[in-house]
C-alpha cells in the first residue's frame, strides 16, 4: 500500500510542475514560429528546462508548506461565485 501512496504522491508532484513547464514550452513555441529569423533550434528545448526547473522548485514549495494532497483538495474543493 505504501507504493500506492508514494506513486501518487509522484503523480501529484509531477502535475504541479507540469503546469510552468507546459506554459514555456508552448511560449518556446511561439517565439520559434513567430521570429522571421533563426531562433536557434535550442529555444524549444531551453524553455522546456526552464519551465519545469521553476516547476519543480513550486512543486517543491508546495509540497513543504501546504502539502501536495491538500493543495489539490483546496483546489478541487473551490467552489465559484
């Protein structure tokens, strides 16, 4: 049972850093198809790294203060207007 609960716990970490990473690969995205030059074949690829370093280190944040399972249950609990 305790690989159970330390896969999701995986699970939910990875779905925290997910979230920047996603974002700067799809900002690497435009910034290559946007430029009328050569940007570098590396843009995409150094975004990715820098999106999910700063999703790691929030994952990691989120994790010591709040805690992983309770952040998704705020999360999934709000309710609107």
């Amino acid at each position: 049972m305790k690989f159970v609960a330390q896969f999701v716990h995986c699970l939910l970490w990875l779905s925290v850093a997910m979230s920047p990473t996603l974002l700067f690969t799809i900002i690497g995205l435009v910034l290559v198809y946007s430029s009328e030059g050569q940007m570098g074949e590396f843009t995409v690829p150094v975004m990715t790294l820098i999106g999910f370093v700063l999703g790691a280190m929030w994952a990691e944040r989120v994790r010591k203060t709040v805690g992983l399972s309770n952040f998704f249950g705020r999360l999934v609990g709000m309710r609107n207007g």
